[in-house]
C-alpha cells in the first residue's frame, strides 16, 4: 500500500475526450454561424 | 493582415500550445504522490476554471461599458463572453466530477467551491436565454447588462469560497503550489487555453455584431414581378 490511488486513466481520457469533443462542436457551430451571417449580409 | 487572420493566428496558436502542453501533462509530468495518474486532470481542470472566471469578468466590463457609453460593439462582446463563459463553466463541472468520483468517492457534493459555481452556471446561462427571448435590441443589450453586473457579485465567491469556508475542494492551483515538474504543461495550457479564447471571443462578437444589425435593418422583402 502506497497510498496513491491506483489506475483511473478512464476518469482522465473521459475529462479531456468531453473537452476536446466538446471545443470541437463549439468552434464548429462559430464556424456555421459566422458563415450564415456573413451570407445574410 | 485583416481581423479574420488576427482571429486565425490566435486559435491555431491556442491550438498548438494545448496540443503540446495536454502531451506533457498525459505522458510526461509525474504523477502525483496521493491521487496518481487521476491528477493529470489538473492540466486541463484548472486552465478551465481560471478562463471561465477570467471570461465572467470580462462580461462584468463589458455590460458596464455599454451602460456606461451604449456602445454596440460592448454589447457584441457582453454576448461572447457570456457564451464562451458558460461553456467554460458547464465543461469545468463535468471536469471537476471526474476528478472528484476517483479521489473523493462521489461525482458531486454541496460543497461551498461546486455550489458556488452551480450558482454562477445557471445565472449566467439564464442571462444568456434571456438574450433569446428578447427581440429588441436595446432590450436585450441594457437587461442581460445590468443582469451581468448583478451575477458578477458570485464571480469573487467563486474564487476565495475554498478560502473562506472549510471546503472539501483543495486551495486554488498556481504554480507555487504545485510541482515545479507539473508546473510547465499547466502554465502552457493555460496560455493555450487563453489564445483560443481571444479568438472565440472576437469571432462570436462578429456573429452578435451581425445579427445586431439585421435585427434593427431587417432585409426588405423581395419585390414580386
């Protein structure tokens, strides 16, 4: 026994993995909507 | 160069210093001594937090400068940064109950730190919604301001709740409190994070600043022949 909590990488790729997919549906729906407007104008 | 390439240089900056401090902080800082390999998500935690607070005071500024001089382009970027300001902070959420399951055994406590910040998510994302209902400009730019100014008293409790109340949250994160090995993903990923943001922030005010101007001079209806 050390003392340190053993394994839990699946708690680290589940917190970048949402991040990352979630930044990537954000800057893609910036992306579609400054491209609407721009067509609007 | 025009304001589009300011835009670009500023994310794939963003991009690349994320990308490269997100390696260092998986697969080359140590883990640490008490929570392992669990703690590598510090490097993307904490830039989160410390931008979603950052992101809220500039939304403060911004509500109180187009009171203050009525300005549109203050209210382009009131509505950026409180867009980008809940995302930061819903992302924040679901980052913090990963990391609490592991090391504190549940995914989420009424602790003084993640109440406090529940309460700044459903403030601001409530301003934002309230933008939605309201169709006249002037309406909505002066109410979600002064809404802003209001919800912005919770930003500082956000930030000194773990100091103030005996928190089951550790003391915020700087680089004197941690690991001088740990210290450097965490510093790159910060200012990733940062240069993303300045590219997010300008971008949405434009696509505010747009449909500002067709909300007061709509498209005059096509002319039949």
């Amino acid at each position: 026994m050390t003392g340190m909590i053993q394994g839990g990488w699946e708690f680290v790729w589940a917190a970048y993995g949402i991040t990352g997919v979630a930044m990537g549906i954000y800057i893609a729906s910036l992306w579609i909507r400054w491209k609407a407007e721009d067509k609007s104008e | 160069m025009t304001r589009q390439r300011v835009a670009a240089a500023f994310a794939l900056v963003g991009l690349g210093l994320l990308s490269w401090g997100s390696y260092l902080g998986l697969w080359v800082a140590p883990p640490d001594r008490y929570m392992g390999d669990v703690q590598r998500i510090m490097y993307v935690h904490v830039p989160t937090a410390w931008l979603a607070l950052v992101v809220f005071t500039l939304a403060f500024v911004y509500a109180l400068l187009f009171l203050i001089r009525r300005t549109w382009r203050w209210d382009a970027l009131h509505e950026a940064t409180l867009e980008i300001g809940v995302l930061y902070t819903a992302l924040l959420c679901i980052q913090g109950a990963l990391w609490g399951k592991p090391t504190w055994g549940v995914y989420w406590a009424w602790d003084p730190r993640l109440t406090t910040v529940a309460v700044m998510l459903l403030s601001f994302a409530g301003i934002l919604s309230l933008r939605h209902f309201l169709d006249d400009p002037l309406r909505r730019a002066s109410w979600s301001a002064t809404a802003t100014i209001l919800a912005s008293a919770n930003v500082p409790v956000v930030y000194y709740s773990v100091r103030w109340w005996n928190s089951l949250h550790q003391l915020q994160s700087t680089p004197k409190t941690v690991n001088s090995a740990m210290v450097e993903p965490l510093r790159i990923n910060a200012f990733g994070l940062l240069a993303l943001t300045i590219a997010l922030i300008m971008i949405r005010s434009w696509i505010a600043e747009a449909r500002r101007r067709r909300d007061l001079a709509p498209p005059l209806p096509e002319i039949e022949a």
